[in-house]
C-alpha cells in the first residue's frame, strides 16, 4: 500500500536537500522548518433552514522573520493542518525569492463553498474572520484570495475586520475590489506571472512564446488568466480543464471564449466546439505540448505521471503540484521546471504593491504595476540561473537555496530572542 502524500513533508523535504546542495549552515533550519504558530478554530453557523453547522479552520504563520506574515484563505472540502502548513511554508520561500518584505501564513477552511448560499458563505466568512482578528493585521498578518475565494470574500473580511477595529482598515487583505483600495493588475497577477516565468524560461533555450503549445490543468483565477495572457501573446493554448475534466485541441483553442465560458458558470465536461476533444485531467498532464502548467492543486505530477509526460517544459501555477520523488525523474528525462515559489510568486509580488499603495494611500495604474512585476521576476529569475550554474543543480533546488540563505542569514543576524 502507498504511503499517503504529506505536503508538509515534501516541502521539508525539499527544503533539506537544498541546504545540502547549497551548504547552507544548519543551525538555524530547525526555525526555518517548523511554523511559528499554528491556529485551529472552529466556526459555528447557521444555517439557511434553520440548523447550526460547526466548520473547522486554521490559520497557520510560518515565519514573519522578513516582514509581517503573509498568505491566501483557500475553502475547499479537504483542507487540512499539514496542507496549510506547507502552504504558509512554501510563501516564506516564495517572499524570500521575490525579496519583497514578507513572510509566510496560508488559512483555510474545510468546507466545499458550492454546497453553501451567499447568506451562509458571507455568515462563515465573518465568523473565520472574527476567530482570527487577533492575530491578522496590516502590519501583522494580511489575508489574500487562494482556491475557492475571491475579492467578495476579502470584502468580508476586510469589512468585519474594520467593524471589530471601529475604523477602515483597507491594509488587513489584499485582493480587494479597486473600490475599496485593490490594486489594478492584481486578480491576473497570478497567472502574468506564471506567462513572464515561461517567456524568461524559453529566452534561456533561445525560444519565444509566440506559437509555444501549451496545456493548462486548472481554470480558475491563475489557470484561467495564464490561458487569456497566454492566447494575447501568441502562445497556442492546446488543452485546459477544470473541475470536470479537460479539452484538447490540436491547433489551438480561443482562451477567451473557454474562460468566459466556465467564468459564466459552465463546466469544460459540457463544452462543444469543433475539432475539440473532451480529455481526463489526468490526460491534460500527458498530452502533447511544449510547455505543461499545472495550475490546480498539489500533488498533480507524481513519479508515475512524470514517466508519461510529453513536455519539455514545466511551469508550476499552483503551490506543489509535483512530488519531490517526481523531480529526478523529471532531471533525468530532461524537462526544465520552474518551481512554484517563482512561477505564481506574481500574485504576492502584486499583493505587496497593494499593501504598499494602502499605506501610502495612493493608486498606481496598471502598466505600471505590470511593469514592476515584470522587472521583480525577471531579477529573481536571473538570480535563480545564476545559483542553478553556481550549484549545478535544478532551478527548483536553486530557488530553494536562495529562498532559505535569505531567511537564515536574516535569523542569524537578529539572533533568537528572549
């Protein structure tokens, strides 16, 4: 029988082989590995008939040794301890990466939104955002949307959160609505930058996007605007799935029309357009492409899957869609991968310059803030290149080291206090 996968073991396990790779001192790790506080709290409502109805949610704050904590809120039915421990893990890494002033947390709640009402989703919100007021805060911990929640729930959150406070406080989350002091490019953060990691993974083979064949597992937030972004920039979108399954087309499929699709409520199962093939999400990982991006969930690309892979390229847009034993597998075969801290780090980088523009209580506009984005990631790639000939090893190993030198060394220089 297969032992069960752990998130939180890969992402230590990961972390491990890098600080061997990269010789990093170990006297430290032992802070870099475990949270700093794990949150358990448990959310009574009621219901729309009439019952009451008790959820379980955590908030989990890995490390604020850079900045204040930092991290999304996924609803989903199998959320768990250990996954949002490995989440709030894997944001220190990607904040450390970026070199933007954050650290890393990660909350969920277990729960399937779809089986709620908009009365009773708003009434869980509250209650989640009233068991953890004590410990979030513009200069402690900010929010962020994750799988299953979007600029509606922040809104809830930063409204109930204002509400215990006395007085606005726009700082609290990030993916807000514009109106309430968002920032223009944040909801297509994620997936920009998922696009920019690509265009600077095939510059380093001497490759361009433009008729690149790329498959999307995933089309939520991040898959569904790395699709679009993808499509405007001459990239070839050859198959996408979502919940209920995937498409394929040969010669391409028009990204806006498939995302304005399930944005309205369908489902890729259901989809009709000539020359399209209805495919597994499983498929979608297999089929023939350039460039595969898994923009779904953990654990995606197992040792299994990546025997069978038809990619050159791999391009993580969700947080550990690939197993730590896959990644010999995928060395060895020869398919570059850019690793999850740097490939949707585009949506933290774009939730600093929020947080920024709240404090200053200015609004950038969105070329601007594509802009920067643009010129972040491009440096931190450049970095990751650099370390990966310096270290001889994979990107994903060198981003790791990097990730874990900055946060040690800044551990060590402020010492343990008391």
């Amino acid at each position: 029988m297969s032992r069960q996968y752990d998130p939180y073991e890969n992402v230590v396990a990961v972390m491990e082989e890098a600080m061997n790779i990269g010789g990093i001192d170990k006297r430290m790790f032992e802070i870099i590995k475990n949270p700093q506080r794990e949150t358990k709290v448990y959310l009574p409502v009621e219901m729309d008939d009439g019952s009451v109805k008790v959820f379980e949610g955590y908030r989990v704050q890995h490390s604020n040794i850079r900045g204040p904590f930092k991290g999304g809120i996924r609803y989903h039915k199998d959320v768990s301890l250990n996954e949002v421990k490995a989440l709030a893990t894997w944001m220190s890494l990607k904040c450390a990466v970026a070199n933007i002033p954050f650290g890393g947390a990660k909350g969920g709640i277990k729960v399937d939104p779809a089986t709620l009402s908009r009365r009773e989703l708003c009434a869980l919100t509250r209650r989640y955002t009233y068991a953890i007021e004590p410990i979030i805060g513009a200069d402690t911990d900010i929010p962020a949307p994750d799988v299953n929640t979007n600029a509606q729930i922040m809104t809830w959150v930063l409204d109930t959160y204002s509400q215990l406070k006395g007085k606005p406080c726009p700082g609290v989350v990030t993916g807000k609505p514009l109106e309430l002091g968002g920032s223009k490019g944040r909801p297509s953060a994620t997936g920009r930058g998922v696009v920019i990691s690509t265009k600077l993974l095939l510059a380093e083979d001497g490759k361009a996007l433009e008729g690149t064949k790329v498959a999307i597992q995933g089309c939520g937030n991040v898959g569904g605007n790395t699709a679009r972004i993808f499509g405007h920039r001459g990239a070839v979108v050859v198959a996408i799935s979502d919940v209920s399954g995937g498409i394929y087309k040969e010669t391409g499929l028009d990204a806006d029309k498939v995302t304005a699709y399930v944005e309205a409520g369908g489902l890729l199962a259901d989809y009709r357009e000539d020359g399209v093939t209805h495919i597994s999400n499983t498929d979608i990982l297999t089929c023939d492409c350039d460039v595969l991006v898994p923009a779904a969930l953990e654990n995606q690309i197992t040792k299994e899957v990546a025997e069978k892979l038809k990619c050159s390229y791999i391009v993580e847009g969700a947080n550990g869609p690939t197993a730590a034993d896959a990644d010999p597998i995928l060395a060895e075969r020869g398919i570059k991968l850019v690793p999850d801290i740097f490939a949707n780090s585009g949506g933290v980088i774009v939730s600093y310059f929020e947080w920024v523009q709240n404090i200053q209580e200015m609004t950038w506009e969105k070329p601007q803030v594509n802009e920067m984005l643009e010129t972040i990631m491009t440096k931190a790639f450049g970095e990751i290149v650099e370390e990966s000939k310096k270290s001889h090893c994979t990107l994903r190993m060198a981003a790791y080291i990097i990730a874990l030198k900055r946060l040690i060394h800044t551990e060590e220089i402020k010492g343990i206090f008391p």
